[in-house]
C-alpha cells in the first residue's frame, strides 16, 4: 500500500496520505507550499479529520444509551489508517469502518468517506458519514487544515488578517487551554469584517471558536498585497481559528466544524451535544469546504 496519494489538475498538485485521510500539500499554480508541513516542534500535524466528536469531551467520555464510552480528544480517526476506495488524476476518495478499537469508544457500524479533489485554484474537502447501524447514531465531524503562514516571501503572522464578508462583529466561545466551553464573548470586528492577526491572541484564548457566522466564507489574505486563500463550507454551523498559543510558528488553522467541543455544564449524553447529529439507520450527512487561493 503506497504511503500517499498524489494528485493533480491543471497547475495545482496535493499529496494525501491516507493515514489520518489527510492533506499533507497542496502546491499552488505558482508553486507556492500552502499547507503547514507539520514541524514536530511547533505543531506535528498538517489538516486532521475530527470524528465522532469535535475537541475535548466532558470528563474524557461520553454517554450513549446511558453507558459511558472513553473518548479522546478530536476522537479516533487522526490516526486511523482509511482505505483508498477511489482515485483519478485530480481526486482521491478515503474510507473508514468500524473496528473492534472503534467499538469500545463507539458503539455504531459506521461509514466516513472523505474526498479530496484538486479545482483549478485549491482544494475541496467533502465528508460523507453512513450510519450502518440498526440506531440513531450521533456524530460530528469537522475539517482541521493548517495552512502556512506568512505565505509569501518578506512577509510576517502580523502582516495577515481574516475577513468575514457578512459579519461585524461575532460570538466567541472560550475554551481555555482548549479544553470545555465555559464562557462566551462578543468579538467586534473591523469596518470590512477584518480581523488582524497576532500569536498575542491564541496566547490569550488558545482558540477562535466562532458559532454564530452569518458569514459562510472567510478570506486569509496579506493586508496590503491581497494574496492568500478564501476558505468557504456548507453543513458547518462553528469556524475554529488557531495555532499554538506561546509558541508562535508560521501557521494559521482555519477549521469548519460540524459540532462543537463539551460545554463545562452539559450532561455529556452525546446526542444532547451542541450541533450534534442524530443519523438514522441507512441514513447519511454530507458536508465539508472549499479552499481557492487568490
């Protein structure tokens, strides 16, 4: 079985490695490396796969039919080895299944497909989740792509900012040191709906955790040059924004999310979670985002 997958369409090329089912680069038309390349002492990874939960779980479970099942944090599948059950030149498509390591920590037959295909400017991501089992099933899912940032050469962090093109000002969710969310803010935003960017706020926050979007799109870009990415979802209710407080690396996350991380006063039944799906038996969700560099 071949360690990556290499695909290509027009001037943009990616590799994806279907260990975690994840895109590990994805070349630009003029050749810049837009994804994070995973440095082990900032940040080891480069675009996981959340599922069945999104962030930390109260008290590391939760409670299906009244029993409870330990989860970590993000859930299982970021080191899980899916199997490539399609590819052409310019997509790929990864598959995951129950196994008997899934089933302690979630009881349901189920199916995660994730596919990647190339456009002529970036990237899109779509996920298909397959209740296989004979009960609603509850899950969220969500994409965590980390991309390079400053993206061009003589360029700083600072010199980026977000743009929310339906948005002034937006709720703020905060989950200290990334765990439970124990509190909300309103954050402002610029005239355009701009956000600079500072390390100094994901030392503050750990993380963006923006639920209440009108915004479904949102655009990382070099403030005086324009360049940089528009990332836009559908099926996604929260946007998480971050990079490792206190340490400052060259990279932004911009993470759509299907579900949200545990509440400090939920019960922790896992169907009771925030944006949570029930899927019914032989039933599937689809979703997922897009990404155009500009």
């Amino acid at each position: 079985m071949s360690d990556v997958v290499r695909i290509k369409y027009g001037s943009c090329s990616a590799v994806l490695r279907p260990l975690g089912a994840q895109i590990i680069s994805c070349t630009a038309p003029d050749g810049r490396e837009v994804i994070w390349q995973g440095n082990p002492a900032i940040w080891a990874d480069h675009s996981p796969i959340l599922f069945p939960v999104i962030g930390t779980v109260k008290d590391g479970k939760v409670i299906i039919d009244g029993v409870s099942y330990p989860m970590s944090k993000h859930g299982f599948v970021i080191n899980a080895m899916f199997e490539t059950v399609d590819a052409g030149d310019s997509y790929a498509v990864f598959e995951l299944t129950e196994s008997e390591e899934t089933l302690r920590q979630y009881p349901f037959a189920f199916c995660l497909r994730v596919m990647y295909e190339l456009t002529e400017t970036g990237f899109r991501c779509r996920f298909t989740v397959f209740n296989r089992s004979d009960r609603p099933m509850p899950f969220c899912v969500g994409g965590h792509p980390g991309f390079i940032v400053p993206m061009e050469q003589g360029a700083a962090f600072e010199d980026y900012r977000l743009i929310f093109p339906d948005d002034k000002h937006a709720k703020n969710l905060l989950c200290p040191g990334g765990g439970l969310v124990s509190d909300s803010e309103e954050l402002t935003f610029g005239p355009g709906g701009e956000v600079d960017l500072r390390h100094e706020i994901f030392d503050e926050k750990d993380t963006l955790l923006l639920s209440e979007l009108k915004s479904r799109s949102v655009r990382l870009v070099h403030r005086s040059s324009g360049r940089g990415l528009r990332m836009s979802w559908d099926g996604m209710e929260a946007l998480a924004v971050w990079t490792m407080p206190h340490n400052h690396g060259d990279y932004i996350c911009l993470e759509p999310w299907h579900g949200l991380p545990g509440m400090a006063e939920e019960s922790g039944v896992f169907a009771e979670k925030r944006y949570a799906t029930l899927l019914q038996p032989g039933e599937c969700y689809r979703c997922g985002f897009e990404v155009e560099l500009i």
